[in-house]
C-alpha cells in the first residue's frame, strides 16, 4: 500500500511543503488531517497526551511513532526508548529529528528486548483493524513487556457517528479508511476504535487488568494496561 502519511510527513520536514493529507471513511465527506499535527511539541500536545507521556516509565517503545514527537519528547527527558514506526520516509524524518533508536518494521512481526512502557497515542491502537485484531495485540505485547510493565494507549467510543445511520453488522468500531494526499490514494484499510466497556473486557479476557487514567469530553480515553499477577 502507498506510503502517503509517510511522505506527507516526509515533505513536510525535508521540503516544507503544505500539500494537505485527507482522511476518508464510510460516513462521510473527506476529513484532512494537518500534517503539521505530527511535529508538535510538548506545549501544543493536547492533555490526553502530556498526561501519557508523564504516565511512561523505564525503557519506552513508541509504536507508531509518526514523525517522532513523542519520542523525542521521552528522550530529552531523558528516558531510554525505541521508536517503531513502519513507514520507512517517516523514520527519515524521526532520525533526521534526532532520535537515536528506530526501528522501522511492522509492530506484529517486531521482535526486540524487553520495555516496561508500551506508548500508542493519537489512538495508534487503531493498528489492531479488528477487536480480535487487539487480542492479537495484546498477546503479542506479553511478549515484548517486561513482568511489571505496561501499555499506556488512548482511543475513542465513535458511537456518536452512527446517530443517523444503522449500526453494522460488526462492531461499531471497526472502521474502514484510506488516505489521499497529492492526488494519490491509498487501499482501504481497517482501523480500530474501540469504547472502553469492550476495551475492559477483552483485557481481562487475555489476563489484563486495565485502568482509564484519563477522559476528555470528545469520547477519548486514556488507558493503562497491566498484566495480573
């Protein structure tokens, strides 16, 4: 698929070019998502995000890590982290940002010693596509976790966007997107929001045990994952 978030980030740093990336969906008209989002700094992060980042500890993995703000916020306060990220012209960027660790590959398939942080902001979740998709996550992150770590993430209830139109089949929040920038389209792909009550549950059905640290009055919330002893 088309790397086009990936070069929008790209062109926006290297080239300081303000060509718009949009977002598209099933619901409706085209939405551009500012690229200018991926390059704020500490001070211009909403609260849901300043909150994350002073809830990481340890040695941190950013997965997705987007053009690196995040990380590069966590290192110079001097943590130790890895910044996972799978489009290659995005780790450019991150590098060329300073960021001394990045890996650029795909999260399920990532094999790397053990973090005590797990950071996905910007519902960076959404990775999963599927709620089974995020029992796969949550499987796959016992395996990069140290015993006493935890994956600190945000995501959103979209039930308010079907208040015109049915309910799916599948669950509500498994949403179809694509990306356009510069005339170029991505394939349709699936992406994941998923409301608390069934974030919990699936949880607790792979042995975490999950704690909202955090809500805002957008239907967006900030979760912490534990395993249980």
């Amino acid at each position: 698929m088309a790397d086009l978030p990936g070069k929008a980030i790209h062109d926006f740093y290297f080239q300081e070019n303000k060509k718009r990336l949009f977002v598209h969906d099933r619901f409706g008209p085209k939405v551009e998502m500012p690229v200018s989002t991926y390059f704020r700094n500490a001070t211009r992060m909403p609260q849901l995000e300043r909150i994350a980042l002073d809830r990481c500890s340890g040695n941190i993995l950013d997965i997705g890590a987007g053009a690196g703000t995040h990380s590069l916020e966590l290192q110079n306060r001097g943590f130790q982290g890895t910044a996972l990220e799978i489009s290659p012209k995005a780790c450019e960027v991150i590098a060329a940002k300073g960021v001394e660790n990045v890996v650029c590959e795909d999260f399920f398939k990532f094999e790397e010693k053990q973090f005590d942080t797990l950071l996905l902001l910007m519902n960076g979740i959404g990775i999963c596509a599927t709620v089974e998709g995020f029992s796969t996550f949550l499987k796959k992150a016992k395996s990069l976790l140290k015993p006493d770590g935890k994956i600190v993430f945000d995501s959103c209830d979209v039930a308010y966007m079907y208040e015109d139109i049915p309910f799916p089949e599948q669950y509500y929040g498994e949403v179809e997107c694509r990306y356009e920038y510069q005339g170029e389209f991505t394939d349709w792909f699936g992406w994941l929001y998923i409301d608390q009550h069934t974030m919990k549950s699936v949880a607790e059905e792979e042995g975490w045990i999950s704690e909202i640290v955090f809500e805002d009055d957008r239907n967006q919330y900030l979760a912490e994952l534990y395993l249980g002893k």
